[in-house]
C-alpha cells in the first residue's frame, strides 16, 4: 500500500490533479514546522469552533444523533407505553426500524458518490442526500396522528430510513477536516454527536414525565431532524477542505 506520492505509476500530473481537487497526498510526509510535524495545538480547536462551516457540520451531527438515541433508547419503550405492545412483540418489531436504517445509511452514501460522479459540486451531492434524508426523519411526527401500530412501524422505519441516508457527517468530515488536525477535527465531530447520547434520553425522559406522553418527544426528534436540515442548508455553506492559520 503507497500514499499517492509514493505510489511507483503516479505521475506528476495525476498527482497534481488528485491534490488539486481536495484529496490529502502528504499526510505522512512531515515537514520542518509544519502542524503535522508539532501536533494539534489549543488553538487548532478554537479555530475549528470559530469556523462557521465546521460548526454547522459538528451541530447537525448533534441534532442528527439525536434521532438516533431516541431509537437506541426511548423507542421500545414507546410501542409499549404508548402503543399497548407486548415486550415479545416490541423484541421483533424494534428491528424493522433499524434495519431500515442499516439500508438507508449505505444507499446514501451510494447516492451521494452517484451524483459526483454525473459531475455534480461536492457541496450539492453531499448535501442533497442529508436534505432528503432528514426531511424523511421529520415524518415522525406523524406518528402522533395516528393509532395504527403497522402504520406507526411504518413511519418509524421511514424516519429511521431517512436519518441513515441522510447520516453523511463522516463523509463531510472528510472532505472539510483540515488535512493537519484531521484526527482532532474527527474528535470534536464525535463530542457533539455524543452530547446527545446524554441530552437525547434525559430530555425525552423529563417531557414524558411532566405531560403522560410521547408526543411532545415525538415532536422533538422530528424538530432536531429538521434542525440538522437547516444546519447543512444555511450554516456549513460550500463544503470544502478548511485552511488552517498557522
């Protein structure tokens, strides 16, 4: 295995052409003074949360978590609860959702690499499938209407669906990082992602308690899905690799 720079049949123009459209050729060649050469300092990071375009990608994987931990946490619960389901029942049902979203997660990342490859921007094949995905989660709240069980599993799989497909903060994470703190960038990604493992559970938690029921965090999760929406849509701006100021 050879980095790109590295690689016996790379030309110069190949090289050129892959370091010019964002790729990463050097990583692992340091160089006198360079980030790489003295690690990720305090200031990397205060960079990194005064970047408006790396702010909207770290907050929209918050609200995009957050539908996550309510499946992981308060799901089951709620077909119980809330739906009148059996625990034998709730054990085979809890998996259609997550299943559907094993399928959404790969089928976005596949419609995404799609619309590069017809010559779409980066900025546009990245954030057309969040888009989709996340409008998708939001139809979660129309679980609330409804008493259909088959119809509510329903729902909850499109929701769970649509959080996969639209699940790409990874994928932009990639193309955004800047190539110095790539790690660091990747820490601070999964630090909001995972305030929300704690602010997800306690939160629908407290409104089940105060109001007897889950409509209120149905309401809820479907908002944050919409919120990671207006993240990508008015906070990231065009995706591209972030210059760090030495």
């Amino acid at each position: 295995i050879h980095n790109p720079r590295d690689h016996p049949r790379m030309s110069a123009e190949e090289l050129k052409f892959i370091s010019e459209n964002g790729a990463v050729v050097d990583m692992d060649h340091k160089k006198p003074g360079s980030a790489a050469a003295s690690g990720p300092k305090l200031h990397y990071i205060k960079q990194l949360l005064s970047n408006r375009m790396m702010l909207g990608v770290f907050f929209g994987q918050y609200f995009i978590n957050t539908i996550t931990w309510f499946f992981l946490t308060w799901f089951p619960i709620y077909l119980v609860q809330e739906k009148g389901m059996s625990i034998l029942k709730v054990g085979l049902v809890a998996s259609i959702p997550a299943l559907c979203g094993f399928a959404g997660g790969v089928l976005g990342g596949v419609f995404s690499d799609y619309l590069i490859k017809r010559g779409l921007s980066l900025t546009l094949a990245r954030k057309l499938p969040i888009v989709l995905g996340m409008l998708l989660a939001s139809t979660i709240i129309l679980c609330n209407y409804t008493n259909n069980t088959t119809l509510v599993v329903m729902l909850m799989a499109l929701a769970f669906f649509g959080k996969g497909f639209g699940a790409l903060g990874w994928p932009v994470i990639s193309d955004t990082a800047p190539k110095e703190i790539v790690g660091l960038c990747g820490g601070v990604f999964n630090v909001f992602g995972n305030v929300a493992s704690i602010v997800t559970p306690l939160v629908i938690g407290y409104l089940v308690s105060e109001l007897h029921s889950f409509n209120a965090a149905l309401v809820f999760v479907g908002c944050s899905a919409l919120m990671a929406m207006v993240c990508y849509l008015f906070v990231v701006g065009d995706i591209k690799r972030m210059e760090l100021q030495k």
